[in-house]
C-alpha cells in the first residue's frame, strides 16, 4: 500500500560555513542574486523501494540509457567501503564495479555521464577523472577551481557540481574550464552545504548535507522553489541498518516520472511520486 508523506518543515536549513570563493577569470560568469521566488513545501507519495548495498557510502546516482549508475566513497574510519562506480543491479542493489580508485589516494565523489564520457570527482584534490562510458577505460582527467568536489549532474550541456558551498558551477565539458557560478538561494537566502545533484526539466534537485531535505532548484536563476522532507524515509532506514549516515542520492527514472532516492550505507533505494 502506497503511503503519503507531507512535507511539514518549510525553511531550508541554512548553515553559516562557506568555503573561500576561487578566483574569477575573464572567461567566467558569476550569476549575480536573482529576484526571489517562494520556497513551497512539496508533498511526495512512496511508490516502492528496491534494495540498496549497505556497504555503498553513496556520493552519486542516476540513470542512463535506463540503467542505475551509482558512485561510493570510502571513509577511512569504514574500511568495508569502497571509492567505486559502476551500474547497479536493481535485484540486490549491488554494484557492478566498472571503475576503483585507490582509497589510499582518493575518495569517489559524484559521477554523471555526458555524452560518451563517465566524469567522477574526487574529494580533496581536485581532480575529475574521465571514463569512456561504453568501456570505462580511463581517458585522462581534469583539474577544477573548487577547493572540494562533491556533488555532480548535467544540463545536457555542462557539467553542474557542488562542493559544499552556496554555489554550483558549470563546466564546459570540451575544455573543463568553468563557465558559470550559480548562486543558490532560499527566500534570497544563501543555502550551504549543496552535495549529490539531479538535474530534471530545467530543475536541479539537491541533497544538503546532513540533513533529511532536497533543495528543488530553478537551474536558471539559481532560487530554491521547493523542498522535499523526506525524514520519514531516513527514520525507515535507520530501523533496517542503524548504522546508516546521511540521506545522498537522487536519480531521475524518465519512465516513470519518479525520483529515486537513497542514502550512505541505507538498505534500501525509495521511489518516490512528487511535483517534478
């Protein structure tokens, strides 16, 4: 039986710390503060869950070409994850490992495929590796301004990250150099702390860090329009696995219409019916 979810906290959490904003350079936009829109409360509906690896400390996930992709870190203090990529087998929730970083060296952040590439960012050094996305063979890297890698998803066209701060920046994926900041705002607000990204129809869905909601963002002006709380699905994993961490991880099933969500180290994958 399908069971509804209303979402009752309205106000993102802001959280004050920011990051050092990188250099501009004359072949860079910075999106300057859009006029604000309302930020409205967005009910959802679970319409099923699948199994989820609870060894995954989920960084990325989406779909394509209709198959689940997943990427995983491995923090030191868990040496039972691993930094990884690969599709997802939607039976056990296991991943396929097509690519591992060294977890001496690297920590696995997001992944997206563009095109025929396989991008995966790193934490901490600012390096983005490139895959080729039928082979997974690696086709060399590149190195990107923000201090820390965490989030990443594409328009289409661009690249789109996160790395923890108010801003997401755009990548042109022919030269990796940054073409845009776009400032993310809640009532004209900053919103800190923007991590696993899901770009739907002209809208980036973010997970914030350490906490149960996801930022609805209006991928042109950079204003958060709605909110999803989904605690009641965090509450529903932690009962399974209490060792789960935080909520991260959003991918669009286009079929369905429905978002597929998860968490670092959850027992399952949630899918769930909202506003898109």
């Amino acid at each position: 039986m399908k069971r509804i979810w209303v979402c009752t906290v309205f106000a993102l959490l802001f959280i004050s710390a920011c990051k050092d904003k990188p250099a501009s350079k004359a072949d860079e936009q910075s999106q300057g503060p859009a006029a604000a829109e309302s930020v409205k409360p967005m009910n959802y509906v679970l319409a099923g869950q699948l199994p989820h690896d609870i060894n995954a400390f989920t960084e990325g996930l989406f779909f394509h070409n209709r198959q689940l992709f997943e990427g995983t870190g491995s923090p030191a203090e868990l040496p039972q994850t691993r930094s990884v990529a690969g599709p997802v087998d939607i039976k056990t929730g296991l991943i396929d490992v097509k690519i591992e970083l060294d977890r001496n060296k690297f920590f696995g952040e997001g992944v997206v495929i563009l095109k025929d590439k396989l991008y995966q960012l790193t934490y901490k050094n600012q390096l983005a590796f490139i895959y080729n996305a039928a082979t997974f063979k690696s086709e060399g890297s590149f190195k990107y301004t923000s201090a820390e890698g965490w989030g990443l998803t594409s328009d289409g066209t661009n690249l789109i990250m996160s790395d923890g701060t108010d801003k997401l920046t755009f990548i042109d994926p022919k030269t990796y150099k940054k073409t845009k900041e776009l400032n993310i705002r809640a009532n004209g607000n900053p919103v800190y702390y923007l991590n696993e990204l899901e770009y739907v129809n002209g809208y980036i869905f973010a997970n914030i860090w350490m906490t149960t909601q996801i930022a609805k963002i209006n991928a042109t002006t950079g204003n958060v329009v709605g909110v999803l709380d989904l605690a009641a699905l965090q509450n529903d994993a932690k009962s399974k696995n209490p060792k789960c961490a935080e909520m991260n991880g959003i991918a669009f099933h286009a079929d369905s219409g429905l978002l597929w969500v998860t968490g670092k180290l959850w027992p399952h994958i949630y899918q769930i019916q909202c506003e898109i």
